[in-house]
C-alpha cells in the first residue's frame, strides 16, 4: 500500500485500483460492472462468463490487505439493473460472504437501477466532510471522491505507448479538492486521464494531476493547468 494524502484526510493506494481510508476503516472502490460479460451475452456477443468472480476475488483480497471493516462502492456495481440477479452461484456467495463481513455500501451509478439483495444503497453520503458520490459534481464544494470516468494514464516510453489504471486529483485555492477513482471491474475499459470530459469534472480547478503508484511512492503527472 502506498500512502497518499486527500483533503487533509491520510488514506492508501491499493495495488492499482483501490483506496483504503485507515482512519474509516473503509476500503472504497468504484465501477466493478459485475456482470458486464453476461450483458453482452444477452445480446449475442458470447464471452467467458467469470468477470464477476474475477472482481470480488480482488476485492476480497483488498480487504484482507488492509484489513478493512467497511466497503463503499463508489457506483455503478452491476453492469446493468438485472446484474445481481444474473450472478451464479458462486459469485453469489462470494458476495454474501462478502457483505457479511464488512459494513458493505453501494452508492448509486448510472448504470444502477435495479434492487440489490446485499448490503445497503444509497444515492451519495458524506464522511468526515468528504462527499462520496458516483460522478464527479461541478457545482460540489466540499471535498469529493467519485468514480464513473475510468480514468488511465497514457504515456510514451522508449518509443511504446504504455496505459494504466489511475487516479485523478484536482487542486484548487483551498487544496485538493476532488479525487476521481479508477474503474475497479475485471471487465472494465477506460478513458483517457487528460480526456476534455473528466478535465471539465474537476473544476473549478487551478491544476489537475494523474497519479499513479510507482516503487512504494506516488508518481504525479500533470494533466492540465489554468492558464489565467
């Protein structure tokens, strides 16, 4: 884990995707698209149906990493509103297990419209004056942890285009102010950090910063400045 400051609160990278918040005990997480794969199967794109399986392992594997008692996924947690009910039964269970051992939260997406029978739902909440909500909101003042874009960093080293899962902080005259988390889901694409769409989530903004784990640090990439 890689210790990294937000908004006056200490939290940690973990691995590529997850954040763990020490003093909440609470690992967050957003964009796991449980169920992606059987999705498209509906829709005649046949392909191997273990996304799921794959997304809780890494999650269970976060939360004994870091031991945490609490989960907030940060939105949209099934890939669509029928998801939860589409789960075999081993992802099922490894589910239930889940839930039954941490605080478990899901926080509403854009893709999230159907009952889920694990844990408790709710639209966005706030904790220790940090705002936890699906996708970023501009006209948000308080500090804000979101999910929803899926955030990579591209860059070219030795003539190669290498990508990878990453974090996007905006600073502001205040300090940090908004966080934007990788998308967690086995089955998950992404965005281009410095895509115009996911600049325009992070303002008002006097810099925004890609940041990524690299040999136990963090590794800070700038994305845009204000010009003014």
């Amino acid at each position: 884990m890689v210790p990294f400051s937000f908004a006056g609160e200490e939290f940690a990278l973990v691995g590529e995707r997850a954040l763990y918040w020490p003093r909440e005990g609470a690992l967050l997480v957003a964009d796991l698209h449980l169920e992606k794969a059987s999705f498209f199967a509906q829709h005649g794109q046949m392909l191997p149906p273990y996304d799921s399986r794959e997304t809780l392992q890494r999650v269970a594997a976060a939360i004994r990493r870091t031991g945490a008692r609490r989960v907030y996924c940060l939105g949209d947690n099934f890939h669509d509103e029928g998801g939860a009910q589409r789960l075999e039964p081993h992802a099922a269970g490894m589910l239930d297990a889940l839930c039954r051992a941490t605080d478990w939260v899901w926080i509403a997406g854009n893709h999230d419209c159907g009952r889920v029978p694990w844990g408790s739902a709710v639209d966005a909440l706030e904790l220790a004056g940090i705002v936890l909500r699906h996708e970023a909101l501009r006209s948000e003042t308080r500090a804000e942890l979101s999910g929803h874009f899926h955030p990579r960093l591209r860059v070219s080293a030795r003539g190669k285009l290498i990508a990878r899962p990453c974090w996007v902080v905006s600073r502001g005259a205040s300090g940090e102010r908004k966080l934007i988390l990788p998308a967690f889901g086995a089955f998950t694409g992404g965005m281009d950090a410095s895509d115009p769409a996911i600049i325009a989530a992070m303002q008002p903004a006097s810099a925004v910063d890609a940041v990524v784990p690299v040999g136990g640090r963090t590794a800070r990439f700038p994305l845009w400045r204000n010009a003014a």
